[in-house]
C-alpha cells in the first residue's frame, strides 16, 4: 500500500476519535454560538480560546503523541500542517475535516 493511503486512513482515524466527542464540542459550540473549531494537531493548539480547557486538549495531547512519532518513522519530513476543522452546521450537527499538507505540495482528507 502506498504511504500516502496509508496516511488518508491515518487522517480518517484520527478524524474519528474527534467525533467520539463531538456531543461535548457540539454543546460547546451551540451555547457560545461558534460556528468553527480549528485544532493544529502538531502544535496542539485549539482556537477558538474558548475551547482551550484541559478536557480538549487531553484529546488534542493524545492524537499528537501517536501522529508525530508515526510521521517522523515513516514519512520522514514532509509534513507541513496537521489541521483538524470542526464545523457546526445549522441542524446542530458538527463536520469533522482532518486535512494533512505535506512538503510537496499533496493534501490529504480525512473524515471519520
């Protein structure tokens, strides 16, 4: 299998994790009336600041600490961003879009 589909399942599954909590992030969302959350999984920062809190970030710490050192492994450098974008959308539910940009200029999606 060709490590760029490799790295598509790595997208998806990550993206997956994401939407096991997408009730917490979905309340969130609704109640402070934000319509994105943006989460660069190699900084692990989340923005907007409001959803900066311990409990995220946990899960933030967690995905990073499996993706980096599998990045690193088997795809050496080419990895620019690792940005993970939940939207909620007007029937309350979130999309979940993990988007991987590598060196060369490829872009990888991944949905759960």
């Amino acid at each position: 299998m060709a490590k760029w589909k490799q790295l598509r399942g790595i997208a998806n599954n990550i993206a997956s994790q994401f939407a096991a909590s997408c009730e917490h992030y979905d309340l969130m969302m609704s109640e402070n009336d934000v319509h994105e959350v943006r989460i660069d999984l190699l900084a692990e920062t989340v923005e907007p600041a409001l959803f900066d809190i311990p409990r995220n970030i946990q899960l933030v710490h967690l995905c990073a600490q499996n993706l980096k050192p599998l990045l690193d492994s088997q795809y050496g450098e080419p990895v620019d961003e690792v940005g993970l974008l939940m939207t909620l959308s007007v029937d309350g539910i979130t999309d979940i879009e993990l988007t991987i940009r590598t060196a060369d200029g490829r872009v990888i999606i991944g949905h759960p």
